[in-house]
C-alpha cells in the first residue's frame, strides 16, 4: 500500500499543480488549451514513435495475452459507450470519450513501477511488449471512432473521415512512422534521438498539468454518476475480465497473466482527457474520470496484487 501511494502521490501532485495553477490565475483556459494542444499534437506522437521505433520485438510471446488484454479493453469500452449513449443520454462522440476512459490504463505514470516492483525482470518483458502497442492502438481507434461519429448512417462519408483521419492524424502517423522506422531497423540517433527523448519526456508532466486545468475549469465533483461508472469499469470490470481469460480461459503463462491484470487495473490513463480536449467533448467527465480512478486505484490494485499473490 504505502509504495503503491509513493508512486500515485506525484501524479496527484502534478494534477494539483495545474489545479492551484488555474485557481491562483497564474495560468488561464487558453494556456490549458495550448498546453493540451502541444501534448496531443507533438509530445504524445514523439512518445509513440520512441517506443515503437526503439521497443522490443513483439514476435514471440503468448497469443492469448493480446487476447486476454484486449478482449478486456473491448468488452469495457463498449459497455462504456452503450451506458453513455442509452442511459446518460450522450452523443456517440463523447460516448467513445467514456468508452476510451474505461479500457485506457495510466500506464507510464502508475503502471510501470508498480509492475516492474511487482514482477521484476520476469515481468519486464511482457510489460514493455504491452506498452509499445497499448497507446498507439487505443489513441488511433478513440480517433477513428470520434472522426467516423459524425457522419453515421452515411457510408461515403464516414470512409472519407476515416480516410482523411488516417492520413493526417498526428497519433496514427506517429504510429505508422513508428512501425515503419522499427521494421527498418532505423532509430533515431544523436542530436534526432535528444529531440525526440526530450520531447517524449514532456508528454506526462505536461498532460496532468494540462488537466489540472481542466479540473479547475470543469470541476471534479460534476457527472458523478458516470464517473463512477467509468471509474468502476476501469479498476473491477476489466482487470476481472483479464483475470478470468488469463488464468481460466486462455494459454497465458502466470506471469504474463498478471502483468496483464495489473495493467488493466491501472487507473484510467490522461490519454482520455487529451483526446476529449482535442475535439471539445467530453472533458468534464474525462478529467473527473481520470483523478477519481486514480485516487481510488491505491485500495483496488493493492486488492488485485493480493488476488493474484504478490503481496
């Protein structure tokens, strides 16, 4: 408990940061705006092509810990979106906002030492195999879902938002770019590679100021209902649903198991407020989302570490 505290405490400290930041009038809305801008725009995209250019190889590992992870991110974020479509009355853009906040996991912040100090090295391996592919995957399908939303029930126009998203979208070019530049076994090195390292290490200070911000501009106490019901989904639905196809269902060795369990039990990601910030929806619930799970994730995941006999 108390080192899962020591690692949840900095996060806090940066969100309340912002927070005191917005409410002293140091920093204003625009400069959250700006901020959150520059996170999604050129700080996330350089984090995603580091870690795809640079992460490790992710041809040998258990099928069934991509299922067991992702079979969980599906069922969530689509019980998400139906919740916030059918009973709070949502449109389908912020719907993919509450579907996003329930199956994205703050994994740099809170998931990476809690699970390396769980695991240690054992662990290491399908944790950072997960990472590299976790946040281009979840960001470019919010995108896609948000991009098509608009122009439902016409099939022209939703294939040339797709099409448009997909040729111009910072996160998936970054993906692209990223995959390309792994597959050609082409790093970024020298002056290009402190760029990119420097730029990459901006993207979580920054997001959690930007949504300290926000907290002061929207509020934390608003949308409680759904945030609760975001928040619930995050850290009990979907790590249970990885625990049971992990150690149940599917061919998962114990430890890839339950790095995949602890990394769907992390609170919900600042991905989701950035995303919500980007295309003005969403941001309200969103950023209450993000620090009620995580103020809350100090009691679940010390519960899931002793399910799964790590502590």
């Amino acid at each position: 408990m108390s080192n899962l505290i020591a690692i949840v405490l900095p996060t806090f400290g940066l969100i309340g940061l912002g927070f005191f930041a917005g409410k002293l009038k140091l920093l204003g809305d625009r400069a959250g705006d700006g901020l959150s801008d520059y996170v999604f725009l050129i700080a996330v995209p350089a984090l995603i092509f580091r870690t795809l250019a640079t992460g490790a190889d992710a041809d040998a590992n258990p099928w069934g810990y991509w299922v067991a992870y992702f079979g969980g991110v599906a069922v969530v974020w689509t019980v998400g979106m139906w919740l916030a479509i059918r009973v709070f009355k949502r449109d389908r853009r912020e719907a993919a906002i509450h579907g996003f906040a329930c199956g994205q996991s703050n994994t740099v912040l809170v998931g990476v030492p809690l699970i390396l100090q769980a695991y240690g090295d054992a662990g290491a391996v399908p944790l950072f195999l997960l990472l590299a592919i976790h946040l281009p995957i979840m960001m470019s399908v919010a995108a896609l879902l948000i991009e098509s939303s608009g122009a439902a029930g016409r099939p022209l126009e939703v294939a040339w938002r797709l099409a448009k998203t997909i040729v111009t979208h910072p996160i998936i070019l970054a993906l692209a770019v990223g995959v390309a530049a792994k597959s050609a076994g082409v790093a970024p090195t020298g002056a290009a590679k402190s760029i990119v390292d420097q730029l990459a290490a901006t993207a979580s200070p920054c997001a959690l100021v930007s949504m300290g911000l926000a907290l002061k501009r929207y509020g934390i106490l608003s949308d409680r209902v759904p945030v609760l019901t975001i928040t619930a989904l995050k850290l009990i639905v979907h790590p249970f649903l990885v625990w049971v196809l992990a150690f149940y269902v599917l061919p998962v060795p114990p430890v890839w198991g339950g790095v995949a369990v602890l990394f769907a039990a992390m609170p919900s990601g600042i991905n989701a407020y950035l995303v919500a910030a980007r295309y003005k929806t969403g941001e309200t619930t969103s950023s209450a989302a993000i620090a009620v799970s995580t103020a809350l994730s100090v009691v679940t995941v010390s519960g899931w570490l002793w399910v799964l006999g790590v502590v």
